[in-house]
C-alpha cells in the first residue's frame, strides 16, 4: 500500500512556499517573458518562473516521466527513480502553486483539463491576487482541451489563430465563487469552484480569472503591446539567470514588495528589479541573487558592500548568522559583476554540492535547498542584506 506521508510532506512544504550543459542558445525564461504583457500590475508582482523538465534533468537518476501513466506505474512501483525525482519536486519553490497541490489527483486531468501534467514543460505565474495569470509551456492538443472544457459545458470562441474558453456564464465571471463546482484536482480556481477563462496558444496556454488579464495576451500575441522580455532590466536578468548551468526556477521581483527600495546610501543603492534563480552544472547547485541597476556605478558600489552586509547579518526569522544558514548547506558565496546592454546586475553566487542518489539518515535530501533558503527570506522578509 502507498503511503501517504511523502505527499502530506509536500503538500506542507508548498503551503510554506545528465551531464549538463549551459543555456548559451536556449533562454526558456527569457521566451516566456516575451509572453508577459509590460504592465504595471506585471511589473508590480513576483514573477515567478519553474522548467519541470529541468528539474529532472538535475537530479541524476531522478525519473523522467513522458505521461501520467509512466509516473504512476513508477509511482506505484516506489521505484528508486521515482524517489528521485520526488526528492527533485521537493526542490520546486516557485512556478504556479496548484500544479502541484493538485498532482496526486493529476490523472483526472486529461478528461477534465485536455492535457496531462507531463505536457507542461515549463509554467509561469505573475500578477496579484485575485487575477493571477498562469502560462503554461508545452505540447498541447488543441482539439482536446476544446473537447474537454465543452463536455465542461464551457464554450470556445475564436482569436485569429488562438482559442478563448469561457465558462457557461461567459468569460466575464472567471472571479465568481461556485462553492457547490469546487474540484480539487483542477489546478484553474477548482478548490473555490471558479470557471476561469483559458486561451489556447501555439505552444501555450494562458488561464487567469480575470478576463482583462486574459485580454492582454490576446493584444500581446498579436503584437499590439510590449512583453517584460522588451525590457532592458528584465532581460539582462533572465540572462544572468541561464548565464551557467541548467535553468531550474526563478523569481523576479519588484523590490517594492519586500521593502527593498529607499534613498540611495553609499552602501547599497537602491536597484530597478531582484532576481533570484537556481541552476545546476554537472555537480554544483547554483544559486545566483542580481540587483538589477541602470548603471554599471550602482551596481559596482553595490557589489563592493555585499560582503560586508553577508559576513553581518543575523536571520530575522530564525535568529542564526546568514553565513551558519550557507554553511549547514555546504554553501560557499562569491560576489560578481554581470554587464548586459543596457543593464547591471550585481551578484552574489551561492554554490553547494549537487543533490545525488545517496540517502542521508534513511532518505534523500530534497534538491535546490540553498535556492528554497532564500526564497523563504525572501517571503519572511528577511533579506535585509541586500536592502538599500
């Protein structure tokens, strides 16, 4: 019989929050940038970014299911590759939340939804409750998904080349509470009984509550407004982020929200975006944390005090010296300059051993543990390090 502790386990740290090569050619975050309208409520929110197919691929050994069907029969079998790639899940902190709150109840999906869990290669969330967006990168069936919303008694209109799905009270009431409709398995607003809108894209599909959300990346597709990717800060940050390794997961982010901004100070000036992203090599974990500046000056003062603020700071959260959190994750930090067109980032770059096959005291250690580190400061509040 499965237990069912694992999956509790997951679920709780959620609610909480191959050889390998560089993405040199291949910059999956910056094309799903080019998909976010350049809005303030974008701008103005946690973008939030994960490659499932990069987490897998980072954890050697890890399972690398192709359908639902492969990763139950795994699953069922508590086969060693599958507790692999369960240790990897453990490492996702960003991307949508309900993809995976709603897994163990995934194989509902392609009746339901028109896709399987599996043909989502890559997802991306941004914007403010209550009109959250989710692009979701991958192979899709069209046809299915159609299929599948109408039997949803939901209707498909056309966009040109794209499809638009709205519920049986039409686009328009994607917000609307339905308690007696809550599904939990749907990962679209199901555990508050929502009929949320969802475009279909070559390649992409779009679902948010908030039609007007759903509007923009109608006018974004057809070219009629700019993307975050057209953003010189952006850009250089989702470079910076793929400069090394294989791009598992990362959040950019307004530094407004976190309390990041204020007078410019001799020590840290304040800086335009924060980016936080993890990438693997062949045997390190790489994390890297950029302030993005306007000019090189900025960034430069801002790198010379970083090491300072890192040897002196104590955790709001849990009262223990920031540089004891590194060293209980075998992480070592380096302070860099990365220049880009029109933007400069200074980094600091946290680097641990990879996450292999080996148990420590009877299980696997999930991956990415110094990347959910400082995601959780990062939601505690607690990066005064890098506040200007």
């Amino acid at each position: 019989m499965r237990s069912p502790w694992p999956w509790l386990i997951l679920l709780a740290l959620l609610l909480i929050v191959s050889p390998l090569s560089a993405q040199d050619a291949a910059q999956p975050l910056l094309d799903m940038l080019a998909l976010i309208p350049d809005t303030p409520s974008a701008r103005e929110s946690i973008v939030s970014y994960v490659d499932f197919r990069a987490v897998e691929t980072a954890r050697p050994g890890a399972l690398q299911p192709e359908s639902w069907a492969e990763w139950d029969a795994a699953y069922g079998a508590e086969s060693s590759a599958y507790g692999l790639w369960f240790a990897a899940l453990m490492g996702v902190s960003s991307g949508p939340p309900t993809l995976l709150t709603t897994l163990l109840q995934a194989g509902t999906w392609p009746e339901m939804l028109g896709f399987d869990f599996f043909d989502v290669d890559r997802a991306i969330e941004y914007n403010q409750p209550p009109g959250m967006v989710q692009i979701l990168n991958g192979d899709f069936d069209a046809e299915a998904i159609t299929n599948a919303y109408e039997a949803r008694d939901f209707s498909a209109e056309a966009r040109g080349d794209l499809t638009l799905l709205c519920g049986s009270a039409g686009c328009d009431h994607g917000l609307e509470l339905n308690p007696d409709q809550r599904d939990s398995a749907n990962p679209f607003g199901g555990t508050l009984g929502r009929q949320e809108p969802l475009l279909i894209a070559p390649g992409y599909l779009v679902n948010s509550p908030a039609i007007e959300q759903i509007e923009r990346h109608i006018a974004l597709l057809a070219g009629e407004t700019p993307a975050l990717a057209d953003d010189p800060g952006f850009r250089a940050a989702a470079e910076a982020a793929a400069r090394e390794g294989l791009l598992i997961q990362a959040q950019l982010v307004d530094p407004a929200l976190f309390g990041a901004e204020g007078e410019a100070t001799e020590a840290i000036p304040p800086y335009d975006l924060l980016l936080v992203a993890d990438a693997a090599t062949a045997d390190e974990q790489v994390v890297t944390i950029g302030l993005v500046y306007t000019t090189a000056e900025d960034a430069q003062t801002a790198a010379d005090a970083l090491p300072g603020r890192i040897e002196g700071y104590t955790s709001l959260a849990t009262n223990q010296p920031l540089t004891d959190l590194l060293a209980a994750r075998d992480a070592t930090y380096a302070v860099e300059i990365y220049e880009a067109d029109e933007a400069t980032l200074a980094l600091v770059v946290l680097r641990a051993p990879l996450a292999g096959p080996d148990e420590v005291d009877g299980s696997l250690v999930s991956s990415s543990l110094v990347y959910r580190l400082i995601i959780q400061m990062l939601y505690q509040r607690d990066l005064g390090w890098i506040t200007p």
